[in-house]
C-alpha cells in the first residue's frame, strides 16, 4: 500500500489517539497539581506553626522585647533529620534578637498575624521562608522561619514517579484499546474483502446488504449495483456469442461442403487443389472455432442447469470422440493409444464431448512429431476418472493456474508463455465446474505432462 494512499486506519487512529494523548496530558497535569498543592500546602503550615511556637517565647520589658528561648528549647525547634531549620526574630528596627542573624533580608510587611511565603538562597540552598508579623505590647516583631527543600524535593519526585508510571500505563492501555477498537470497528470491511476475493471471477451474485454492518449499508448497496450491472453485461456477451456462433454454423457447413466439391472437381490441377486444400484449413479452423465460442456460452457456470445432467457412459464417449484425432495424430507421428475402463457419471454428453475434444487437442498440440498421447478413463474408490497423458514439454508449476484463464496459451514446445486467444481450457475448466468435478495436472514420470478429471461416479444401475 502506498504510503500516501489515504488510509481509513491511519485517519480512525488520528481523531481518536491524538485527542486522548492530549486530554491524557492535560488530565496529568492536574493530578500532579491536585498532589503537589496540598502538599505543599502541607509544608507551608508546618513552618507557620513554628512561627507561632516562637511567638509565644516573646516578652515585653520596660525597655524593649526580649525572647525566652533557652538552647534546649531552640535545638527542640531546629530538629529535623532531613530538612536544615533557620529562624530569625527581628524587631521594627530589623535587628535580629534570636536566631539566625545570617538569615536573608526579607521584604517588609503590612498585615499583622499573616503569613507570608517566598523563596531564597541561605548558604548555598534554597530555602522555602515563612514570615509573620506580630504586635508584642507596642512594639512589632517579624518572625521568619525557613527551611531546606529536601522534603520538598523528595516528595515531588515520588509524585512525578508514581505519575509518569501510571500516566504511561493508562497512554499504553488506551493505544491498545483504540487500535482494537479501531481493527474491530474495520472487520467488517475486511469481511466484504475477503467475500470478494474469494469468489471466482463468475461470481456475479448480490452481497447480503442484512449480514454487514448498517453503516456499510450504501457501500454494499452501490458494490451490489456494479456486480449486477458487470452480470447484465456478461450476460449481453455470453448471449452474443452463442447467438454469433449459432448463426456462423450453417453459412460455414454450407462453405465447406462447396470447397468440398471444389476439392473433388479440381484434384487433378495441382495449383488449384493446394489453394482449395488452404481455403478448407481456413474454413475447418473458422468452424472449430466457431463451435468453441458456442461451448464457451453454453460451459459458463452461471448459466448451466444442473437438470441439463443425466446418467451416461463416459467411456462410450470418449470412444466416439477419439476417432475424430487419429488424422491429426498420424500427420505428426503421434502414437495415439487409448485404455478405456466403463465409466459411468452424471453429466451433459454435448459439454463433455467439448471436454474431452479439447483435452486431447490440446496434448496432441504440444506433443511433439513421434511422440505418444494415452487417453484413460478408470473407476476408483467413488470417483471416475478420466486422464489424457502426453510426452510433450510439461508445464511448470507456475503456469499451470494461468493455462485455464481465457485468453492464455503456452507456446508449442517451448513452455514459453505467448500471445493468442485460446479459450480451450477455460472451456474445461469451466465444464469440469459444472458438473462439481475437479481437474488436476502433474508431470508424466516419462516427461510430459497428465490432465485428469476427476467425476462423482454414481451406481450402474442408475
């Protein structure tokens, strides 16, 4: 398929994968603000409680604030196995009267009982800093409170583990599930497909527009429209022919007959006898011919009633066709043998003489001068079978599909395919279908090749 062939899959796969990859994005994003924020949030009032816990240390005093913080308490307030805690208590003056006195200068603020966050630098780290303005007597006081991230951190990269893990979980589940949605949604196109591949070019007959899909309603209605047009045509060219061939057959027995007399009355004058002697070649070609245009329509499969077939003697008939050989046999040499077992079979007599006629037509055709053609029929088991066997050049393996399409010939003793317009054994193939028989063709074990068809045989009694 080309790739840029338009693509029902790739279009299907692009409205529905594209989409949800983005609203799959989107909806990432969210979880992960949904599980950062609070915990952030989290983080954020865990230093405004120190800031309150240090709130309660202060004291006024006549001249001023003072902070009760002994060490014990301020190791108490600094203890965190992960995170490094700094602290600074500084009054209006924005002296440091506990703490830090390290600690980054922070922005002045407005509101009392407020706290404010931001993020700086404090030796060599970031730090997340909480500050709180308090009134102590008449006096005010900023308490900032600040701490390493390294809680922050960890927690956000369980945070982002856990969502890529199960974003991408949730991504390879959804392709899966739109590329099987998609594939079963095409089944039944795949389904039309494969009811149209599997007929045989003759198979004209309408799509059940009930068993697909109801979307598929006007595909399979427009397919079943061009199928019966292609079967009206076929049926206008098969009755074309038959009504053609019908018509040629009297005008050519008529012309043959005069050449006939022609060849009597003009023996002894030997350049009149070699050009009538052509003219009846041309004319016995011209009605071979014309007779396998008349089996072509009469062999199609489409057009054969079964009520056409009656009980009859397959080797009788073979006998009466053989006879009609012998000249052609002994122009070229051929050793034309016969071994015919009784055979009986249920079958139309006219169609299986064409059978016959061009089987054996046909090995004579490709035998070469000298060489042997064996016509057999024989039952076994519950089937008859009848086989013409030839010491010509064979036919490979890979032609031997081709040889029963029309219009496909191998050229004389070469195997070579070439150019023409035999019909001969698309007309047994097209028998052997009528009467639910089957052909087969191997190699000769001298060289050669053996055409058999093998026939339901039924009781003689019958």
């Amino acid at each position: 398929m080309s790739s840029g062939q338009p693509s029902i899959r790739r279009s299907l796969l692009g409205w529905l994968l594209i989409p949800i990859l983005i609203v799959n994005f989107i909806g990432g994003g969210l979880v992960y603000w949904l599980a950062w924020e609070p915990a952030q949030i989290a983080f954020d009032q865990s230093l405004a409680d120190t800031c309150w816990a240090l709130a309660t240390r202060l004291n006024t005093n006549g001249v001023g604030i003072s902070v009760d913080l002994p060490s014990s308490v301020e190791q108490v307030l600094r203890v965190d196995h992960i995170n490094t805690i700094y602290f600074a208590i500084r009054n209006q003056n924005n002296q440091t009267l506990a703490g830090d006195k390290d600690f980054p200068q922070q922005s002045e603020l407005e509101s009392l009982d407020e706290p404010h966050f931001s993020d700086d630098m404090m030796r060599g780290e970031e730090i997340r800093i909480v500050s709180i303005k308090f009134s102590v007597g008449e006096q005010v006081v900023v308490i900032h409170v600040g701490e390493t991230l390294k809680k922050r951190n960890a927690i956000r990269t369980r945070i982002l583990t856990a969502l890529i893990f199960i974003e991408g979980t949730l991504t390879f589940l959804l392709l899966g599930v739109v590329w099987i949605a998609v594939t079963k949604g095409l089944l039944p196109l795949k389904k039309i497909q494969a009811d149209l591949n599997q007929r045989d070019f003759d198979a004209l007959s309408a799509i059940p527009v009930e068993e697909n899909a109801l979307e598929l309603g006007a595909v399979v209605t427009a397919i079943n429209r061009l199928l019966k047009k292609i079967e009206t045509g076929s049926n206008a060219q098969q009755e074309f022919l038959a009504n053609i061939a019908h018509q040629l057959r009297t005008p050519l027995a008529g012309l043959k007959a005069q050449i006939e007399w022609l060849q009597d009355k003009y023996a002894s004058e030997s350049t009149t006898a070699r050009s009538v002697s052509l003219m009846m070649i041309s004319t016995e070609r011209m009605i071979r011919q014309t007779n396998q245009l008349l089996s072509l329509a009469r062999a199609e499969p489409s057009k054969f009633e079964r009520k056409r077939l009656e009980p009859l003697s397959l080797d009788m008939i073979v006998a009466d066709c053989i006879p009609n050989f012998l000249s052609a046999a002994d122009k070229k040499n051929i050793d034309l043998g016969f071994e015919l077992s009784p055979a009986r079979i249920s079958g139309d007599a006219f169609l299986l003489r064409d059978l016959i006629e061009n089987l054996i037509d046909n090995a004579i055709t490709y035998t070469p001068e000298g060489g042997i053609v064996t016509v057999n029929t024989l039952t076994k088991d519950k089937e008859v079978i009848f086989s013409v066997e030839d010491n010509g050049p064979g036919i490979p393996e890979a032609e031997r599909e081709l040889i029963f399409h029309r219009h496909y010939r191998i050229s004389e003793g070469t195997g070579e395919r070439v150019n023409g317009n035999g019909i001969g054994l698309a007309i047994v193939a097209d028998i052997v279908k009528d009467h639910n028989a089957q052909i087969t063709i191997k190699d000769a074990e001298a060289g050669g090749t053996i055409f058999s068809v093998h026939f339901p045989a039924i009781r003689s009694a019958e």
